[in-house]
C-alpha cells in the first residue's frame, strides 16, 4: 500500500471538524470518502438518515448479500474548531489529530483495503464498505440502516482501534443501561421539619444512590455508575426536587435481566421517603457483544491468518461500547472489533495513531478476504 498517500488523505480528514452534531462537517468527510472509492471504481450510495445526515453504502458489486462489511464511522467526539486549534501532525512514530484513533485511521485503513484488493477477489467477492455518521452518540440515527445491511453480510469488521500497537483486536464487549430518575418531593422550612409536612427529594435520591450501587457486581464484572447527582436549592429548605443519571455495564446479558428487574422493582414499590414520587426514564439500553462459538472457531481461524505473515495477533474484551453491539444480533454474521489500526488516548488532545500499523493491518485484512476467495 502507498503508506505516504494514507498520511496526506488522513490529514485531510483530520483538519475536518466532524463532531457528532457537526452535519455539515461530517458530510464534508464522507465526500471525501466517496471521491476516494469512486476514483477506484467501487460504486458509493448514499443512505438519508434524520436530520441530515447520510449512511455511506460502499461495495464492489451492488448485491443483497455480503461475504464482508467493514463499518467505520465519520463522526467524533471534538468540538467545532478543535481541528484548527490542533491539525494533524505527525511526530516520530506517530500522527495526531482530533478523532485519529476514533476513528478516522480506521476509516482510512478501510480505503486502502478496497485500494490494495486483488482482481481476482474484487470479481469473486462481495465486499461493502459502511460509514456512519453517529457513532460517538449511540448511533441513534444510523443503528437501523447499518443493522439491515449488516443482516446480509457474513462477516462484519469494525475497524475501530486496535490495542497494543495494533495487534491486539475486540471480540466481545459491555452491554450498558442508561436511566435518568426523577425525585419529586415537597417542601419546606429546615427548621421545621418535625412540624410541617415534608418530603425530601434529596434524601430519597441518596436511598436510591445506595441501592442502585450495591447492584455492581465484581466478579461478573458488572459496573454502576451514578454519574450526576443535583438536588435542591438552599440548605434551609428541604428539597423538592432531585435527579440522578446512572450508567450500568455488563458483559452478560442475564445481567442486563437482573439489573432491569430490579430498577423497575425499587421504583413501582413503596418510596423510601413517605410522599416522594419517582420517575424513571430509560435513556438506552444497549445489549452486550457477545463471542459465539462459531466467533470463537473464526477468531482462531484468523489467527493462524495472521501468523502465516507473520502479523501480531491477540485479543481483549473491552468495557465501551460500538456498532459491534447491535451488529452482533444482526443475522449469523461473524462480528471482530477493534480490527482497525493501532490508536491510543480517544476523545483527548493526546490521541494518537500508530504509523507503524496501518500496513500490517491492510496486509492483515487483504489476507483474510483472500481466505475467503479461497473457501469459495
């Protein structure tokens, strides 16, 4: 692959603000994109989603099934002159740059794959290349178009980061719950709490706070995190009012049952505090990216792969989330993340890619797409 053009195109995606709610901006890279691949003669659809937005529906051959999809997304997390304030730059071994590691060197490396494949496997397979332009917010407004696409395909890549300087790839994920919870109590004077009527907001929150904590679980490795707490308005005034957001991650989804049943049980029941009503909203609910058994055969399968070119291979499970979530419950798919590029310190003014492993993972990919070929 001609590793100086990856630099200079990533560098042109990089000085382009693409935050998640950026429209405009996140267009202006998937033009970019579609230039790219139309140059090379693969055919470039653009799916509408709300507001705006657009799906990028990349493939050699315009068919209903897939032997591969690879999914990147053209979002990030920075704001509005981020890219200004700090264009990409290489030094030493690396670039940098707002959204090099997440993920637009995965974006790029997705590029080079369909720039570098051979003849032969661009006639025999049916490849598709999906970029989305929400990932950064629950891909709210792409889930259902990636999902029907991702149902036809037999194998899915999500080329976000790779770990370790490249070789270490994702094959299973957390799952999370998010809620925002309500407190509405009544008010008065502090110093008349035993003799008006009263109910704190505040003092119900903190039983929920507790009870939603104790749900965590260490050896299941299921995390709860309250992550804002605010209530009331004056410490002489027992407070009316009070909100929480909670954030719950598992790995299995019989947690997700557990931790569900039980915010519904402790909020349908009696409040700890007579007179306090609560309200609860569940804000998203994501299901874990679970290994299979049929991942589990394939991911050793690609190991051999790698080894055979002598490439790094290895695997750890991660606690965030990604479009291998919901992809994972798309059909009989095959699904491996984190198989992008090494990058490091996402959503910071240090986020890096690692030059040194935009080759060995195009070399990687073109290898298992020709060990499909051969399967035929």
């Amino acid at each position: 692959m001609n590793l100086e053009l990856y630099l200079e195109q990533m560098k042109e995606l990089v000085n382009i603000d693409s935050g998640s709610e950026n429209v405009a901006g996140i267009n202006r890279v998937a033009d970019k994109l579609a230039g790219w691949y139309q140059e090379i003669g693969w055919n470039v659809e653009r799916i509408p989603a709300d507001g705006g937005r657009q799906v990028l529906l990349i493939t050699n051959h315009v068919s209903e099934h897939y032997d591969a999809m690879y999914i990147g997304h053209m979002d990030t997390v920075f704001p509005d002159g981020t890219a200004e304030k700090r264009p990409f730059r290489i030094e030493g071994e690396n670039y940098y740059g707002p959204g090099v590691g997440d993920m637009k060197n995965g974006d790029l490396a997705m590029f080079h794959i369909a720039a570098n494949l051979p003849e032969t496997e661009k006639k025999c397979l049916n490849i598709a290349m999906v970029y989305n332009p929400d990932e950064e917010i629950g891909s709210i407004y792409s889930k259902e178009i990636t999902d029907r696409i991702g149902c036809q395909a037999d194998h899915i890549f999500v080329m976000e980061s790779a770990g370790k300087n490249g070789t270490r790839h994702c094959f299973a994920r957390k799952g999370s719950l998010t809620y925002d919870i309500e407190f509405q109590g009544q008010a008065a004077h502090a110093g008349f709490m035993f003799e008006v009527e009263n109910a704190s907001a505040v003092l119900e929150m903190g039983h929920y706070i507790v009870e939603l904590m104790s749900l965590a679980d260490r050896e299941k490795d299921t995390t709860v995190n309250v992550g804002i707490a605010n209530g009331g308005t004056a410490r002489n005034v027992v407070a009316d009012h009070a909100k929480i957001s909670v954030e719950m991650r598992f790995r299995d989804d019989s947690e997700r049952i557990r931790l569900k049943e039980y915010v519904n049980k402790i909020t349908e029941g009696q409040p700890f505090v007579p007179g306090v009503k609560t309200t609860i909203t569940m804000q998203k609910e994501t299901p874990p990216f679970i290994k299979t058994e049929e991942a589990k055969k394939y991911i050793e399968r690609v190991r051999k792969i790698a080894e055979e070119h002598g490439i790094p291979f290895e695997e750890k499970d991660r606690g965030g989330l990604s479009d291998a979530n919901h992809l994972s419950r798309c059909g009989k798919a095959i699904v491996m993340d984190g198989m992008g590029p090494h990058g490091a310190n996402d959503h910071s003014e240090k986020e890096y890619g690692y030059i040194g492993s935009v080759e060995p993972c195009v070399k990687l990919h073109l290898a298992i797409l020709n060990d499909m070929l051969n399967k035929q």
